[in-house]
C-alpha cells in the first residue's frame, strides 16, 4: 500500500497525539504498529474505484433540536472535577502559542 | 434458580427459571420476593466469589440497596415499578453512572465522577432495575481479554486461569458467575458477543442506532452500540426492550418502535431461511466447527431451512475495522487532556501538561490504537487508509445485503476458540486482534447479531454461536436464538 | 500608501468568524450569551464530557442559511467534520467544524463602489471557550498561567472565507462593513467586534502590478477592529514590500497584530506541526437543507444592503455609492417616506446622512412625516437652513409638528417684501461697498448678505438675499 510505517513516523503521531515514548517504547510500537498496517496492507489492492465511502451505517439526515434553552450543570459541580481551578475558571499551566 | 455460584453450578436458568431476571421481576412486582432480599442475595454471592474474578471495578452494595428499598417501597404502595423490578444489573464501567466513579478502566479517568446518567443508565432505574456495581473492560473498551484494565485483568470465572474475553469482560463474568441477571456491555467490535461465547452467557449488539449511545464513553463514534448481557435469551430481550427506543440526546439515534422481542424467543424457526457464513466459519477451531454444525442441525430441526452463503468482503473486515476505529478513537480520547477533568500530572506549559498526562494516564494499548489512527488520518496517508478502508466497509454492507436478498439470518461461530490464558496473547496485538474476527463485520454494516452459548469445547470451555441479522433484523435474531437456547435442554 | 503608484499590488482575503444570534449553543441547550459569571453557560456536551453528544441546533442552521444566501452562495448538503488540534479552550480537542462539505459554497458580496468581491465558502462551526492570562502583562506571551472559561465554547459560527479579491487595505474595510451590515440585515447576528461576536483573520500579499502569479502570504491575526484591520493590512503590505525590495522573501506563517506598537510579528514560538486530520464527525449526520428550506429563506429574507442602495439611489437620482453611508445607518426608509412625501431628494439625503447620522438612535424612530414635512418647509424657503437644523434637533429631541416648532422658535420665513425692504435697507446704509459691488467685486455679495442676516435675526434665507442684491445691480 505505502511505505512501511518508519520510526520518524511513530513519534510523529506521537507527537501529534500529545504522547511522549521512550527509545524503546518508540522501537516496540514501530514494531507493533507496522505489524497491523501490514496486515491492513490486504484492503490495499481491493478495487474500490466508483466504491463510495461509509461514514456512517444509517441513513439519517437533518437531525435537529429546537433553539430552547436547557438547564445546563452547576458550576460547582463542574469545577469540583478539575485539576486545577481559579477564579470560576479552569486553571492551566502557561499557554506558549496562540490557537492555530 | 442458579446456586450460590449462579449458572457455573449447573445450567444457565431457563426463562422461566426462579433466578432469571424476568422471574425476579415478576416476583418483586407482586410482592411475593422483595427487592432487598433479591439484591442481598446478589451481594453475597459477590462477596463470596468477586475477590477471585475482578468483574468489578466498583460495588455499589449500600446503592443497590437503597435502590431496593425504593422499589419495595413503590410495591407496598400499590404502585409498580417497573418490569426490571429490583432485577440486578451490573453495568460496564464506560456507561456514565452520576455521582458514581465512571472510569472507562483507565488511570487517565480514574477518580472522575460524572454528572449526569447515561440515557441506558436511566432507562434502567426508570424500569426499576438496580445496578450493582461497575464492572470492568479492557481500558476504553480497546481489547478483547480485559487484561488491558488498567486496573487489573477480569477471570473466567468457569476457569480463573482464563481471560472472561473482551472488552465487556467484567459484564460477561457478572453474569456467569451470577453477580447479577443482566449486565449492560458495549460492542464496538465483538465487545459484548465475544466475551458472552467465552463466558457461556447470551450476549446481543443491537442495530446501530437502536440504543441510546448519549453517556457511552466513546471508542469507535460509529461502530460503538450499547447491548444486553443475560444468562438467557429471554432476558436479554427483556433487556433490549427496556433499553431501546429513540433518544432525542444522540443524533444517530433511530426512531423505529421497539419491537416485543420476548414474543420471539419462544416462536420457533419454522420457514426461516438461515446461511451460514463461509468466510467466517474457516478459520475456527475443531471444537467450535463442531458445535456450529450442531446449531446447524438443530435450527433445521426446529423447521428451518439451513444453507452456506458467502459475504466475500468480510475477509477484509478486520483489516478496515484496524482502521477506522482507531482514526475515531485517536479523536474520541484527544480530550483527555488534564485541563476540565480526569488525571493531571503537571507540566512545565500547557502542552507538555498534556503530554506527560496521556502518557502516564493511557495504556499500551490505548497508545497504540490512538497512534494508528493518528497515522491513518495524517495527511498523506488518509485516502490509503481511512479512505480505502470507508470504501471497504461499503463493500461489507453490499454483500451483505447480497446474502440477505436469499437468506433471513446468517449464522458463524463467535470467536474462532474458546477462553484462552491470561497473558497468552499480550505480546502480540495482532493476534489477539483475529478474536474479533467473526463479529466485527456486523460493526461495520450496523447491523444486529447475538452469541448464544452453545456447549464446550474439547477444553471444557464455553463456546458460542452467533446469528446475524440485517439491521433491525432483531426480531427474527431472537427467534433463531431462542430456538438454539432450547435445542440445548 | 495602498494605492499602487510604487509599483506593488496589494492582495487581500479575510476569514470572517461570526457568532450566529440564536438562543442556545450549536450542539446542545446552553444560552449563548456574552458576560455572563464563567464557565456557568455549560452543560456535558459542551464541556465536551466523556459520553456527551452533539445534537445540531436548528435555528442556527437557518441563520447560517441566510447568511449564504444573501452572500448568493449555492446552499448545499453539507457534513459535518472534526478538526483535530489540541488547545486547551477547545473542551473536545477538535473542533466540530465544515470542511470539504460547506453548507454555503461560493457566492459574491458587492461593496458600495461596485467592486464584487468573491466568497469561497460560508461553513458551519463551533467557538471555542476564552482563556484569560494571569501574570506578566496579561497577553498570552510572558503569562505566569492561564485560567479558561467555556461559557462561549460551542456558541455557533458561520466562518465567511472570500477570494483574494481584495486590493487595498480601504477596500479590506469596505468588505468588512459590508458583511457587517448583511449580518445585521438578515438577523444572522449582531456582529459587535468589540464584543467577539465579529472575528477577523487577514491573508496578505504583495505581487508587482503586471504580476499574475500571487505572491506568498501571511496571515495575521488579533484583528479587534475594523480600523485594525486596515492599519494591519497597510503595515503589513509595507513590511513585505520592504522585505522583498530588499532581495528577502515573504514566509508563509502566521503573524500577531499589536495595536499598541502598530506592528505586526511572527507568532511561531516553538516549531508545532499541525496536520487537523479532519474526518466526517460520527456522533452528526449530513444535513441537507433541500429545496423547501432553502427557499423559504431565500423568500424570507429582507432586502439587502447593495439592493437598498440601488433602490435609493435610482429613486434619488444619485449615483449608489453617494447614498451608502444611509443605508449603512438604516435611514433608507426614512430617506424612501421622505421622496414619497414630495421632499427634495438631495435635500433628503443631505439631512439623514449629517444631521439624523449624529443622533442615529432617535433617527430611526424619527417621524417621517415629519421630516417629509420640515424638508419641504426647507425647500420651500418657508424656514431657512439655519432654522430647519435647528428645528430638526428638536425633532430628534423630542418629536412634535415642525410647523408648530418653527413658530415657537419664531421662525416664520421672512415675508418677500420684508426681505426686500431690508435689503434696500442694508443697501443704502452701505454706499461705498455698493459700488464696489455693482463695480464687479463678488467678495462683497458675503458682506451683504452678512448685514442682511444681522439685520433679520437670522430669518432671511441667503440665497434669497444673494437673488435680491442681484437683482439691484446696474
Ligand atoms: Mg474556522
Ligand atoms: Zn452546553
């Protein structure tokens, strides 16, 4: 199908995905991981072309509510689940870059 | 009515059997058995046998007794409560409960209390039900032994050196053990059919959609589907019924009527065209071949009408599922990032707070599926892979429909073997990944299917047969598992 | 400095966020409110809680339609999808957004001047919470911590993309009050910048005028207003400009407008690579609005902005452009009652667009037949202009009849023959500027009509004057 999945390629998506792995985490899941994209390799030579893609086994469409409020959650209870808080806020260790 | 050691200690009750949950329901309705001393007795055979098996994560014995108490008290007063009646339930621990740890098995959710019920959570207390505890999964449903708990392995409990299958192994050694009638599971991809057949219990995944997924702790968004454990057919049904119907809170919920399943069970197979499935009948063991040939038999017997058929495409279900579910997962589990909720282990800025909390709050497994599916997603690779693989799940639903133009039902073994040893496949994922092999097509087309247990194998170990059906095929589904349960004695 | 007279053209695509006026949220029940105590707007969907699920909010559809219908764009089937980046305001870690599926495709919006600049696309999509920063001077940068509130999380968005039409930062504010006021128009939201319900991000270039290729371009960002906007564009056309004649190259990046230091900088800090995998959204279903929705909105959809002008202006005789700030202001109506009612178009125009502008609130509640009345008193010299701005401030105040003001005021126009007794007056109490004016000197007209004034506290009409003095030359 493609490349067999690289070293570089796992901590990439480690990255991605906010995972920190050690070396030799890194090696085993390159092992591990190119193990099951291989045997996904076997979709690969399907003929698929004119095949639409299923997102979604139901047919369903246009499911809406209406625009009425709905009580929500006490912040208390809210807040009483997190880490770290502040100020009614959810507090967070510094921020070094804006939202892409 | 089962022994102290519920079904293990002889045959799985009967639907009529005095420890089943609809006789359990019926007798608390009347008055002739209180809730209290139905779920008292439950208890003690947790106390007893729990330490042994792990299907737990949390026992709510002072909850299911208060539960119990309001039961009996709507019975004294005349009024009814429901037809779960004080029938107790064991519940998967990625179903949130409000004010009642829900941990989905994992460090990273371990102390994080829900506010508020799971739609099938309140379904269940509305039909008078009482939940027991919060039983234990492979860490968010990723698995299919239990062993990827982060909190301990679930055992089989008809032999502790066994894993009870996965990832509802905790609901499926409830039941057997007979912690509870009825446990609630979740199947993605055989989670609640494969530990049903390696635990001798019933287990059914409905029609996507069928079941409220609104408080399911997400794995896979459009593969996840709530469902049934019961130690027999009739509760099952019984089950599905009182958790079904359409939910305004989950948009893929569908608003067909519910149909009465329990009627289907005892009407018998006569005139039903049933195929079974070639492409998943190959791989299975000797022991499973055998007793899929004798269900085979024995539906005939019982007047229907028995043939091969092939759904080709089903080869190929592992391989796209391998995909899909993990490129859904990879997001699903992003919000686990130390910020509202859950595990924090803090960090020098906000981003390496987010990478030391995963990495220390998610298993193995978990960081495997979510890589993958990170991988399968990136740019470059996501027509190879997600695409290709949505394309394939397409084919899947195309021949499936093709052996449903001449067939009502499809039937294949559950899982290729019976209860293998804890820590035989841990090192291997792609192995333990072929246990799903049988059920995960009926995932990725939506559609309903049942494992009825089905005998032993030469190890003495249950094994379990499946029906399949086209989506919302339920009713005919329960026929032909109704009829198998009975052809057994 | 935008025009191209050195040589450069300037290339201009804005991203327009804006918050839809519903009730609730875009995915569940929470008001969609602004200031109110934090994070108390919130419910499990919205604090993207394990378990939680979205259920897409139908007004917020219909809003969203209007917009892309007024912007003539194709309302389509349309899927939702998932943009997957970790950032703390973001409850879920992905944002539930459109992608290769809009809900609005393609479309065009017209500025005053007649300049069409095209829409790409108009999708639905989530806001994210707010993170305020503790410590340092209070921005993101040399903060101590950050404390996030997610009463905003999940408000519904309409992102407006437009093509790379624009060409000057002058036109970026055109395009930007112009949505403005399409916004306004259709009810879709009340696009206050200042409040955030209005966000815009820029995408600049620069390419030599005979270019056909676009140059490389950032995008900037942290654009609270649109005189923002067109500082940050003019700056950044310089920078680049600057850079490149200076044999350096445009990096594509995304850059930071400071408002205090009229400058705009680089924003990567650490190097973070961003792939947003997107993929349909599993917990929605595709939407599709179909025919009968979609032209219920477009038959239910007041006029517009670019419509409105054109309709005055043909009716006022005037060009579109000199009746843009009217419509702007909503004083269309009041303009259209008052050219029905027989008044002076010009007229008409001149007074809604200085005079009832200033005091826009009470303009647009102000009586047209009263207005309709007080112009033709204007026209017909029955008041002066002096007196009818005077009389129209009154107007404005409190209302009442404008006859009824100008006789309180004692502003009766001054009788023909009073005028004319007075400039006889005037005329032979000034003999030697008389012959220098019937000498030819037209400065001395203003000096006679000054006396004129003086004399009739006010109540002659200058023009009248300027008539009557002509009238007596030789
Ligand atoms: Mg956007
Ligand atoms: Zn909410």
């Amino acid at each position: 199908m493609t490349e067999p999945i690289s070293r570089q390629d796992v901590a990439h998506v480690a990255a991605l995905a906010r995972l920190r792995l050690t070396d030799d985490e890194l090696d085993r899941f390159t092992l591990q991981l190119g193990a099951v994209l291989d045997h996904a390799a076997d979709v690969a030579p399907l003929d698929t072309a004119g095949v639409p893609p299923t997102a979604h086994p139901l047919p369903l469409v246009n499911v809406l509510r209406d625009d009425t409020v709905v009580a929500g959650l006490e912040r208390d209870e809210v807040l009483s689940q997190a880490p770290a808080v502040e100020d009614g806020r959810f507090r967070v260790p510094r921020i070094l870059g804006e939202a892409p | 009515m089962a022994g102290p050691s519920g079904p293990l200690s002889g045959m799985a009750a009967s639907s009529d059997g005095p420890g089943s949950a609809s006789q359990i329901a019926r007798a608390v309705r009347s008055g002739q058995r209180s809730a209290v001393d139905v779920v008292d007795e439950h208890l003690t055979r947790i106390a007893e046998r729990e330490p042994g098996l792990h299907a737990f994560n949390t026992v709510l014995a002072d909850e299911a007794r208060a539960a119990a108490v309001r039961v009996d008290g709507v019975v004294a007063t005349g009024g009814d409560p429901g037809p779960l009646a004080g029938v107790p339930v064991a519940v998967k621990d990625n179903l949130c409960t409000r004010g009642i740890p829900t941990t989905c098995s994992s460090r990273i959710l371990e102390h994080w209390v829900p506010p508020y019920d799971a739609t099938v959570v309140s379904r269940l207390t509305a039909s008078g039900a009482v939940v027991v505890g919060k039983t234990n999964l492979d860490e968010f449903a990723m698995g299919s032994s239990t062993e990827n708990s982060a909190f301990g392995p679930t055992r089989n409990p008809h032999d502790p050196t066994r894993v009870p299958g996965g990832s509802s192994g905790g609901s499926a050694a409830a039941v057997a053990a007979g912690f509870a009638p009825l446990a609630l599971g979740s199947d993605t991809g055989g989670s609640i059919r494969q530990p049903a057949a390696l635990c001798g219990v019933v287990g059914a995944k409905p029609t996507y959609g069928m079941v409220s997924r609104y408080g399911l702790i997400a794995f896979a968004s459009s593969l996840d589907q709530v469902g049934p454990l019961a130690a027999t057919v009739g509760d099952a049904a019984l089950l599905l019924e009182v958790i079904a119907g359409h939910d305004p809170a989950d948009s893929t919920s569908i608003s067909d009527p519910v149909v009465d399943l329990q009627t289907a069970v005892d009407e018998g197979v006569d005139g039903l065209r049933v195929g079974v499935v070639t492409e998943l009948a190959e791989g299975a063991d000797a022991d499973v071949a055998a007793r899929l040939d004798e269900a085979v038999k024995a539906l005939e017997a019982a007047g229907a009408k028995v043939d091969e058929a092939s759904v080709p495409a089903a080869t190929h279900g592992l391989a796209a599922y391998y995909l899909l579910a993990p490129a859904e997962a990879s997001s699903n589990l992003a919000r686990y990032d130390g910020v509202r909720y859950g595990l924090r282990v803090d960090g020098s800025d906000v981003s390496d707070m987010n990478h030391l909390t995963r990495t220390a709050g998610f298993g193995n497994e978990v960081k495997r599926r979510i890589m993958l599916g990170t991988y399968a997603l990136s740019a470059g690779y996501y027509d190879a892979y997600y695409g290709q693989a949505q394309r394939v799940r397409t084919l899947i639903i195309r021949d499936f429909e093709a052996a449903y133009a001449d067939h009502d039902l499809l039937l294949s073994p559950t899982a290729p073997t019976t209860a293998f040893a804890l820590g035989a496949k841990t090192d291997d994922p792609l192995t333990m990944y072929l246990s799903d092999v049988c059920t995960i097509p009926s995932n990725l087309a939506g559609h309903p299917a049942v494992s009825v247990p089905y005998g032993t194998g030469d190890d003495g170990m249950p094994v379990g047969v499946q029906v399949l059906a086209p989506a919302l095929g339920e009713y005919a589904m329960f026929r032909a598992a109704g009829a198998l349960e009975r052809s057994r004695g | 400095m935008t025009t191209a007279t050195d040589g450069w053209e300037t290339v201009v695509g804005l991203e327009v966020h804006c918050e839809l006026a519903t009730a609730t949220k875009l995915f569940c029940g929470c008001p969609n409110a602004f200031g109110d105590e934090p994070n108390t707007n919130v419910c499990p969907v919205c604090l993207g809680l394990p378990g939680s699920l979205p259920v897409l909010n139908r007004q917020a559809v219909e809003l969203a339609m209007r917009v892309g219908t007024a912007l003539h764009s194709e309302v389509r089937p349309s899927v939702f999808a998932r943009k997957n980046y970790f950032y703390p305001d973001m409850p879920k870690d992905y944002q539930v957004s459109q992608y290769d599926q809009p809900l609005n495709a393609g479309g065009w919006l017209d500025l005053p001047d007649g300049t069409r600049i095209g829409v790409t696309r108009a999708h639905m999509e989530e806001d994210t919470g707010k993170s305020t920063h503790v410590g340092g001077s209070g921005r993101i940068q040399g903060a101590n911590h950050s404390l996030v509130d997610y009463n905003r999380a999940g408000v519904p968005l309409v992102e407006i993309v437009s093509e790379p039409d624009i060409r000057s930062a002058e036109q970026a504010q055109a395009y930007v009050n112009e949505l403005r006021a399409i916004l306004v128009a259709t009810g879709a939201s009340d696009a206050r910048m200042e409040e955030g319900s209005l966000r815009i991000d820029a995408n600049v270039s620069v390419r030599r005028v005979d270019a056909t290729e676009f140059g490389t371009r950032a995008e900037i960002k942290n654009l609270n207003s649109v005189r923002s906007l067109r500082r940050a564009v003019d700056h950044e056309r310089a920078r680049q400009v600057a850079l490149v004649e200076d044999g350096g190259r445009v990096v594509q990046e995304t850059r930071h407008w400071n408002e205090d230091h009229g400058a705009t900088s680089s924003m990567r800090s650490k190097e973070e690579a961003f792939d947003y995998r997107y993929f349909p959204e599993p917990d929605l279903v595709p939407l599709d609005p179909g025919p009968v929705w979609i032209s219920a909105v477009a038959g239910g959809l007041p006029s517009l902005p670019a419509a409105r002008r054109a309709a005055l202006a043909a009716k006022a005789g005037v060009a579109p452009a000199d009746v843009a700030l009217v419509v702007e202001q909503g004083l269309d109506r009041l303009v259209d009652a008052a050219i029905n009612g027989g008044a002076d178009p010009r007229l008409a125009l001149a007074r809604a667009a200085n005079e009832v502008a200033a005091d826009l609130a009470a303009g647009l509640v102000l009586d047209p037949a009263a207005f309709t009345d007080l112009l033709r008193m204007e026209s017909e010299r029955r008041v002066t202009p002096t007196q009818a701005k005077a009389v129209l401030a009154e107007l404005l105040a409190n209302g009442g009849d404008p006859v009824e003001i100008a006789a309180d005021h004692g502003f009766e126009a001054l009788a023909d023959d009073a005028l004319e007794a007075a400039v006889d007056a005037v005329v032979s109490a000034h003999p030697s500027q008389w012959e220098r004016y019937a000498g030819g000197d037209q400065k001395l007209s203003g000096f006679f009509v000054g006396k004129v004034m003086a004399a009739t506290d006010g109540r002659a009409d200058g023009r009248a004057v300027t008539v009557a003095l002509r009238a007596r030359l030789p």
